[in-house]
C-alpha cells in the first residue's frame, strides 16, 4: 500500500525563506510617509507620550535670508528705541505681518515691582543676521536675532535697556512651537519663548514659558507656568522649575528648543527629550505665542553692565496650534478618542481627512502625510510595520521546524 502524501509544508531552504521575507517587505515600504504640503494636511499629529491633533502649520526659515541680512546699529536714546523703523522690508513684509508682530514699548506703566530700569522694545533689535563664522555648507547662512542692550541716554543721562520682542499676531487654543535657537552674550539678560494671555490682574496673566537667564550657569534653563511672582514680588515657588539641559547641552550651542501646551499641561522638551511636564498653572484660554530678549534691572533678569549686549538667535521657527480666531471652532473643532489604549486628542472627520506629521518627517518643516488623502491609514504604528518580514520569518521557521 502506497502510504499518503506527506502533509504540505512551507519550504525550509535559506533561498526560498528569503525570497518569501522579501516578499514581505513591500508592506513595511508603504508605511513610510510620503513628504507633501502642509495645504493638503487636514490636522497634524504630534509625537511624544501625549499626542495631540492640531489643525494648523507655520513654518519660518531664517537660514538663507541673506538678501535681508543686516545688523542695525544700537540706537543711542530711549525715544529713538522705541520710535526705530524695522531694520529690513522682511519684517514689514505682507508675509510677516500677517503672522507676527515686531513690538515697540517701553515698561514705564507696567514695570515689574524689582524692576531698576527702564526697559523699551524697539523694532531695531529684531533682525537678519549673516553667519560670518560659517564653516561647511550644512551651516547656516543667516539667522533671526533678538538683541537686548544696556545703555546710558544721552539726552536724559539714565541707563536704560532696549530689548526685542516678536509675538503672533492671532491667539491661538494650544499649540506646539520648536524654535532651533541659542543663547550668546552678556549675563544680565532673558532669552524666552513663551505663550502669553495678558490680564489687568497680575494673578490674571496666563503664560507658559522656557526661558533662559544669561546670569546663570550656561547648562541651566527655566520653565515656567506664570505667573511666577506676586504682586509684592515673591516668587510662587509651584509655579518655576529649574532645569539641567540633557546631553552636557549648553544654551550657547545651538538646539531645537519645544513647547507643547495642551489642555491641563506644559511640557517642555530640548533635541527631542522631554525635560519637564508641568500641570500647576497650566494656561487654559486663547494666548499668543512670544520670543522675547530683555532686561530691567529686576532681581529674576538682573543687571547688565553698560556697553553689553545679550542674544536669543533662531534658524528657524516651527508650530502646529488650533486657533478659534481662524473659525476653526470651539478648541479647534476637536475632540478625544481611544487609540493603542490612551487617549489622545482626534480632529473631527470633516477637518482631518488627511493626517501629517512634522515629527516624522526627514526635512524639518516639511511635513509628511500619515494617512488619507489617498494615502491608507497608517495609525501612528511607531514602525511596527517595519517588523512584519521578521514576524513572517519566524513564523515560516516555526512551521518548518514542526
């Protein structure tokens, strides 16, 4: 009697397995995002351990602005500080100021209860630097600078600081905003990025910031859920936390400095890292988004000597916000669901067909799409796809050993 066939397996040959992984490997190939343009972006997904839909995208470039380049001399007096044109059609352009405001004003009906001097935000501080130490191709060739000064008034004989200040000409309803950026030159100053509600009441302002004090030492950075003071000037020890950069990081080298403010929390990362979540003060309410160089002479800034300059310069400038002034709706037409077992914040279908990501993308400010817009779905798998050939191939083994 001819005994049966033996039952089928998968074959057990080195060459046949391969090919069959390879096989596989088309399916991990289409999981990776395809860069696209932020217009065809429905929301955008951040990374991290709380991610959130946001329902728009900016991106400022300050790398090869060498056709706006130029560095304004210090104006001398405090009036001509305040009253100083923008120091390039940049900053007046269409594109900028539709986006952002280049403050000009002085602190002498809002100074802080320490503050020994006066303090005024002139345009000319704001501008385009070339890079006059470049020293490869991957440098950049300008930057945005933020200056804030110390200087002697020769009409009045006082000192006083002139300072620079940028901030969104719209509010917005949460936000995560990346600046590549530094800190250089004289202690006495404070380098921010920060969002900001203003009050009439002290206890009334909302703000969450990343600051740096140029008095410290250089590993050290701030963050801070304001107000960090009262009305007689005490700290609110709750509301500040001091913090070591990760990596042996100084605030003069150069790092992507982020913030995420998301319904109950801030949290701060650098290079990627998260370095803080803070939920004591949180901001609730529509706030614009500031950066920020200055002085007045107060026991948290403290004093610049005569003659010195500090510097918060930038590369470039990245967030993704929900804003309510763009009709986008009550937090910006968002809601919460279930996804992997946590919750995280999901647009509405009618605003989010198409979900993008600028974490995921290899070309910093441009984003790349999940999914939709006929692009699958692809549920912010963290690169499980990429393990499916080794799953089939530890399966096939697993059959042929039996």
């Amino acid at each position: 009697m001819t005994p049966p066939d033996p039952i089928p397996r998968w074959p057990t040959s080195l060459s046949s397995l391969v090919l069959l992984i390879a096989a596989t490997i088309p399916l991990a190939t289409a999981a990776t995002p395809p860069l696209t343009d932020h217009s065809k972006c429905g929301c955008f997904l951040t990374n991290g351990p709380e991610p959130r839909f946001f329902q728009f995208h900016d991106f400022w470039d300050f790398r090869g602005q060498t056709q706006n380049a130029g560095v304004p001399a210090i104006k001398a007096t405090a009036e001509a500080n305040k009253m100083a044109p923008f120091s390039s059609k940049y900053f007046s352009s269409q594109t900028w100021e539709k986006k952002w405001i280049t403050n000009f004003w002085d602190n002498q009906e809002n100074t802080r209860p320490d503050a020994t001097a006066l303090m005024v935000m002139s345009r000319n501080n704001v501008y385009l630097e070339a890079n006059a130490d470049s020293k490869s191709d991957s440098s950049p060739q300008t930057w945005l600078t933020l200056r804030t000064s110390r200087l002697k008034d020769p009409q009045t004989n006082e000192e006083f600081q002139t300072a620079a200040e940028i901030e969104s000409f719209h509010k917005v309803k949460f936000a995560s905003v990346r600046m590549l950026a530094r800190t250089i030159g004289a202690p006495g100053a404070i380098t921010a990025l920060f969002t900001y509600r203003h009050a009439d009441r002290l206890m009334d302002v909302q703000e969450s910031d990343f600051e740096v004090r140029t008095r410290d030492i250089d590993t050290t950075i701030h963050y801070t859920n304001q107000p960090g003071y009262n009305d007689t000037g005490d700290p609110i020890e709750a509301a500040t936390s001091n913090v070591t950069l990760p990596g042996g990081l100084r605030w003069t080298d150069w790092a992507v400095y982020r913030l995420d403010w998301t319904p109950g929390n801030s949290t701060w990362f650098v290079n990627g890292q998260q370095t803080l979540q803070k939920a004591f003060q949180a901001p609730r309410d529509d706030s614009k988004i500031t950066l920020n160089a200055w002085s007045d002479g107060g026991r948290w800034s403290g004093n610049m000597s005569l003659g010195e300059s500090a510097y918060l310069q930038v590369q470039w400038l990245e967030l993704v916000y929900n804003s309510t002034e763009s009709g986008a709706g009550k937090d910006g037409g968002i809601h919460k669901r279930s996804t992997g077992g946590r919750l995280v914040e999901r647009a509405e279908a009618k605003n989010c067909t198409a979900v993008c990501s600028i974490d995921e993308t290899p070309n910093t400010g441009q984003p790349v799409m999940l999914w939709g817009a006929g692009n699958g779905r692809r549920e912010m798998m963290g690169g499980a796809a990429g393990w499916i050939p080794y799953l089939v191939a530890l399966g096939l083994l697993w059959v042929s050993a039996r």
